[in-house]
C-alpha cells in the first residue's frame, strides 16, 4: 500500500520538481485534466484524499476546487513505466475546468473516419448497443453537463427559463413535479411505449437534478453511493 512518506520517493520529477498528473474519472474513465504535482502537492493529496496540485501559472500549491466546491476524492493513484508521470483516479464533485465543463478535453480534433458505429446484423434498435463515439465521450457526461447548467440557471435566473420558475416557486413545486414525471414514467412503462418512456424518463431526470441542486447534494455524491453499492456486491 502506497503511502505519503514512500510516493515522492519513488517519482521521477522534472528540473522544476514537477510530475505530470492525469486526473481521470474513477467512474466513467473520462480523462478530466492533464495538471501537474510538486512533491508537497502530492503528500497533500495522499494524506487528505482530495486532489491538490501545483500552479505553474501562479506558482503555487493549490486544492482542487477551493472556491469552487468542486472538489475531487481521489480513488487510486498508478505511476507509469518510468516513473515520472501519475494517474489520478478520482471521484469528481462537479465539473473539473474552470470553464464550467465536465472535463477540460473538448471536442476532437482527429476522430477516425472509418470508425463503425453500426449494429451488429440482426440487432434491433431496442438492442442496438452504445457506439463506440458515444462510449468514449461517456453518456454520463450529459448529466453533469445538465447539472452545471442547472446550477447556473438557480444562480443567474434568467427570465422566462423553467428551471428558473422551479426554484422561485420552492421544494414544494419542485417535490410535486419530481412525483408527477415519476408517476408518468411508470405510465409509459405499462403502456409498452419506448418514445414514450424515453421522454418521461429524461423529464423525471431533469427534474431530479433540480432537486438534488435544490437540497445541495451533488450527482457525485449519487454516484458515489451507487458504486460504493457495486463493490460491495462483488
């Protein structure tokens, strides 16, 4: 088991006393931030838990999420082959750019033109299995980005926008529209409808966000319980 007194032992850091950090989603495998660790940042993160790093622009030592809130639990940490790069496995509570999104890596530049996307032959729609594209760019990624801008939408209130309506009118609205999309999803479900179900089951989704906005619970907090459930079973 790897310890703080043993980790900066073992690194290789640059002239600077660098190493580079890739920060990933334990979950999901998403790479969030390509960052970088001193010596101290490390110890930090290994004796906290939580993910700090060191500012090449302001050159100084710094905790993931400080002013933000959104912090990152650190799940496991691997060396590479030679030592001087780190993967950070990490829970994250809410997005990890500065920029508000998920994940600092933004639309590719390269993609493969040949990549296949198609169903195996026979497979139906309903059996059509993820693509590849939508595998790599994670389907969960759609949630967090809703929850930022669920968020964004309580802080700002832009006139005219429902989620806007739903947290001025209160957890009693908002309690109510959670219980009437759950009622109409299970609606859609006995009556065999996949459109049908679909759309409810985004609609009870949004609402949930806005509820879970609402009672400062974050989705990485859902998550967590629900892979601390997994492992458990396994």
């Amino acid at each position: 088991m790897l310890t703080a007194a043993r980790l900066p032992a073992r690194l290789r850091f640059d002239s600077n006393g660098l190493v580079p950090a890739i920060i990933q989603d334990a979950a999901t495998k998403e790479v969030l931030t390509l960052a970088y660790m001193n010596e101290t940042a490390l110890t930090h993160t290994v004796e906290t838990g939580e993910v700090w790093l060191w500012s090449r622009s302001r050159q100084q030592l710094w905790h993931k999420g400080e002013t933000s809130g959104n912090t990152q639990r650190v799940v496991a940490i691997s060396f590479d082959c030679d030592d001087d790069a780190l993967l950070v496995q990490v829970v994250p509570r809410g997005p990890a750019c500065h920029t508000g999104t998920v994940s600092c890596f933004r639309e590719a530049a390269y993609r493969d033109s040949e990549e296949r996307t198609d169903a195996p032959t026979g497979a139906t729609n309903e059996e059509q299995p993820i693509s590849t594209k939508a595998a790599s760019d994670d389907l969960l990624r759609v949630l967090r980005e809703l929850e930022v801008v669920v968020a964004a939408r309580e802080k700002e209130r832009p006139q005219g926008a429902y989620t806007t309506y739903l947290f001025t009118e209160g957890l009693d609205k908002i309690l109510k529209k959670v219980g009437e999309e759950a009622s109409e999803v299970i609606i859609a479900a006995k009556n065999r409808s996949a459109s049908e179900l679909r759309a409810e089951a985004a609609d009870l989704l949004y609402h949930l966000l806005v509820l879970l906005r609402e009672q400062r619970l974050p989705l990485a907090s859902v998550l967590e319980e629900l892979q601390s459930r997994q492992l458990q079973s396994e």
